[in-house]
C-alpha cells in the first residue's frame, strides 16, 4: 500500500516563543499537495524529551509518513536524536560513516596536528571534530541513513520505517525533504487538483450556498472539499462602492473559493456550479494566497 497520509512535528522552543518563524512545515505542504499526499497533522512541541517522544511515536502510529523539523545540533538543547531513540526503545550509538562524512568535510579529531599547522593561504581552517559535533552523528540504531547533498556530511536519518529526522534549517529541510520525495516512491497517480474562484459578496451571505454545494458533494462521495478564505482589506470608500459592476470587480471581491480533489474533471465541474450559484469569476490558483487571504 503506497503511503498517501503525513503528519510533521515541529521541534523547538524558539518557534513556540516567537523568536523564529517556521517555514517548513509550509514548505512540506506546498511538496505533500504536488505529490497527492495528505498533510493531516502539524504539530509544535518544545526541546523537551517526554514531548518530543509522546508526540512522534503517536503521529508514527496514526500517519504513513512523519518528518520531524529541529533539534539536531550540536548544543544541550539539540535532543531529537536521543528522544526518539527513547521513544521507539533504539540505542544511540555514533554513525561512522556520518563521522567519516565530516572528517571529509572540513573538519578533523580534535587533537590533530592539522589544527596547530599555519593556515594555508586560501584554505579555510579545519574545525575541530569534538565532542558537541559527534553528537550530530550520534544517531537511533538501527535506522536507515541518506546522504543527499554530496557536498554535505548532514544525514537523512529514517526511524521505525516511517518517521524521518531533518534538520530544522530551513535549506537543509527542504533538500532533505526533496530527496526523500525524489525516489519516486512518494509520487501518486491519486494527486490533488485545485481551482479557484472569487466573489464580491461576504462570506457570511455565502455560507448557505457553500454548506448546501458541500452536502451534495460528500452524498455522492466525491472527496472534493470546497474551502472559503476572505481577502481582508480596509472598508470600500464611496468611488469604489461605484465601481462594484465595474471591470475591477475581480481586484475587489471578498471571498477567495478553493475546490480540491483527485479527480480533475469533478472539480472543474464543482467550481462550474458555485461559480454559477453565487455570481461568482475565475481565479488563477496563486500560491501566495495565504499572502492575501485570512481563515474564517
């Protein structure tokens, strides 16, 4: 059975402070809708063991497929490693071949003598492999290991067959994710479909309509999910009350109408309908919706 449902775990206390806003479970959204995979769950959890290990082996139980997103670093507070290994009862042992990675990537033991030589002019200096490093390569044992950047030693580490451990760095997550989607295995036949419409009226005048459109499509079982977003903007100023019947009327509606589904045809159709029940115009799927739009 190809997995079709996700789940992400967002790790750190900085996201949950407010001192740093998380992109990547956006970016993985944006990768599980193009692959016809089912984002479910995104959930935030501090640096905390007992959290981290509740909340993934529980999302590892519900979902196909779980990405955890932080926590890897070389610091006190870097402890995704060492809590998913509590929680799936795995050892922590150090990986080699990551530690032959790094030493292959500019950094070397310690006490090597390469760290007292002169530098060499145009060469940056060697880092030293201590002990804070080795932790970014003390991994759950047993797990799976990809490399995905032959310029980096950062490990794609995959837990219990389904839970994969990335790095919270923003690049580094998404080329994690992109070569964990890139073996093919993830990309579905069933992928999702989406079309767009706006309207002028407001969404509370709008409800009825699409409850009424909704309830007739889960009757025939269509797997189409109509979402409403209104466009937030300062009130309309008596020369643009004018211009409602305007050719502007598109720039100024207040409702942004999503159809989705896998089966293109029915959602085409779907949108067709509304768009006819409600007065309503085309909208090209633009991804920097969340950009313009609010949630009710």
């Amino acid at each position: 059975k190809p997995p079709r449902t996700v789940a992400t775990c967002i790790i750190g206390d900085e996201i949950l402070t407010g001192r740093i806003a998380d992109t990547n479970a956006h970016f993985l959204a944006k990768e599980c809708f193009n692959r016809g995979l089912d984002l479910q769950k995104i959930i935030v959890v501090p640096d905390d063991m007992e959290e981290i290990g509740n909340a993934v082996t529980e999302l590892s139980r519900k979902y196909d497929l779980v990405f955890t997103s932080g926590g890897i670093g070389p610091t006190h507070d870097d402890i995704t490693y060492e809590a998913i290994a509590n929680a799936f009862d795995l050892k922590l042992e150090e990986h080699q071949p990551t530690v032959e990675r790094m030493l292959n990537h500019g950094f070397v033991r310690e006490d090597s003598i390469l760290l007292k030589l002169p530098g060499i002019p145009n060469r940056p200096k060697p880092r030293p492999l201590n002990a804070a490093r080795l932790r970014m390569a003390t991994l759950p044992t047993p797990c799976s290991v990809m490399y995905p950047c032959d310029n980096l030693w950062v490990p794609l580490v995959t837990v219990n067959n389904n839970v994969s451990i990335l790095p919270g760095v923003p690049r580094l997550f998404e080329s994690r994710t992109n070569s964990n989607f890139s073996n093919g295995a993830y990309d579905k036949k069933g992928k999702f479909f989406r079309q767009m419409i706006g309207s002028n009226l407001f969404e509370a005048d709008l409800a009825p309509i699409l409850r009424e459109a909704q309830m007739e499509i889960n009757k025939k079982k269509l797997g189409i999910k109509i979402g409403s977003y209104p466009k937030w903007r300062p009130s309309p100023k008596d020369d643009d009350e004018k211009d409602m019947h305007s050719d502007n009327i598109k720039e100024k509606s207040n409702v942004l109408i999503t159809f989705v589904g896998r089966d293109e045809e029915e959602v085409k159709k779907w949108k067709e309908i509304v768009k006819e029940r409600i007065h309503g115009f085309d909208v090209e799927d633009d991804e920097n919706i969340n950009e313009t739009a609010g949630q009710s």
